[in-house]
C-alpha cells in the first residue's frame, strides 16, 4: 500500500548522501587533488559546474521526488486536493525526468567511451569516489525509468502528454545546447 511513497522516501535519501558527497568533493577539490587555491584546471572544472546539463537533471530529479512526497503528504493529511500537483509532477516526469536521464546517460557515456579526458573522467574520480560518477550519470536513468513505470502503474500516465513532453524536451535540449 505505501510501495511507492516508501520507493519517493529512499530515493530522497539517497540523493541527500549523492549531494553530500558531491559538495564534499567541490568543496575540497584544491586539497584532494594536492593542487593550489588559484590552479586553473580545478577553478575551470569548478566554475563550469553549474553549467552541465548533468547538475541540472539531478536537481529536476530531486525537485520531482520532494514534490511527489509532498503529493503523498497532502494525499494522506488529506488537507487539499493534489489534483494540480499531480499534473505538475506528471508533466515534470515526462518533459524532464525521463527524457532528461536518458539524454544525461547516452551524452555522459558516449563522451566517455571516446575521452574520459573531455569529461575530466580521472579529474573526478580523485575527487569523488566511482560510485559517485555512477549515481549521477547512470542511476539517474534507472532511476527514472523504474518511477515511470510505477507512475504509469498509478496514473494514465500515456495519455498525459508523453510523446508532447519528450518534444517539448528535445526542444529544450536544442536551446541547451546553442546557448552553452
């Protein structure tokens, strides 16, 4: 009966410790790597951070689950109607979450199959551990596809505009794209 708010409850956690770890290793990039306060390379990776596609789906991701147990919240205290939350979520999941994983997945690793360098793939490993690396460029497709089938298990989700959502992302992704 609370299958899935107990799977909204654990994937929070679990992007809680992601977040941990990763601000960790931001935070203390200069002292991990043995590398000066002013080393150009770092402040590169650092100040460009923000920039990655790769940061932003994370953030959409949790942005999805907080609302999603806010949903459950108000479902269960049954203060209001979560009616136009609910579509708020079903809209985020197939216009960002879905599509967005799938594109962090196939545009992470088809850049590190060809140069882990590109993607400071040996940069990052010193920095965070390989688990890490994982949970932000692989899980988050998992992750996205297994809530995508639980919602479609809840809601008629296919009739909610799947295939507009995944052109209004691949619309976004172009604008990403020319403007960074």
């Amino acid at each position: 009966m609370y299958a899935e708010e107990a799977f909204h409850a654990a994937i929070l956690l679990y992007y809680a410790v992601v977040n941990h770890y990763v601000f960790y290793g931001i935070n203390n990039a200069h002292r991990l790597l043995g590398r000066p306060l002013d080393d150009a390379l770092v402040n590169r990776m650092l100040s460009g951070s923000p920039t990655y596609y790769t940061g932003w789906n994370l953030a959409i991701q949790e942005l999805y689950f907080i609302l999603r147990m806010v949903e459950h919240l108000l479902k269960f205290l049954s203060i209001a109607s979560s009616e136009r939350l609910r579509r708020w979520t079903r809209m985020i999941l197939s216009v960002f979450v879905a599509p967005g994983s799938c594109a962090v997945v196939f545009m992470f690793w088809s850049v590190y199959a060809v140069s882990p360098g590109l993607v400071y793939g040996d940069f990052l490993d010193d920095i965070n551990p390989v688990w890490v690396n994982h949970a932000i460029h692989t899980n988050v497709a998992l992750i996205a596809l297994l809530e995508l089938y639980l919602r479609a298990q809840s809601d008629d989700i296919w009739n909610g505009g799947f295939v507009r959502g995944a052109l209004t992302f691949a619309a976004f992704l172009i604008f990403y794209t020319i403007t960074s």
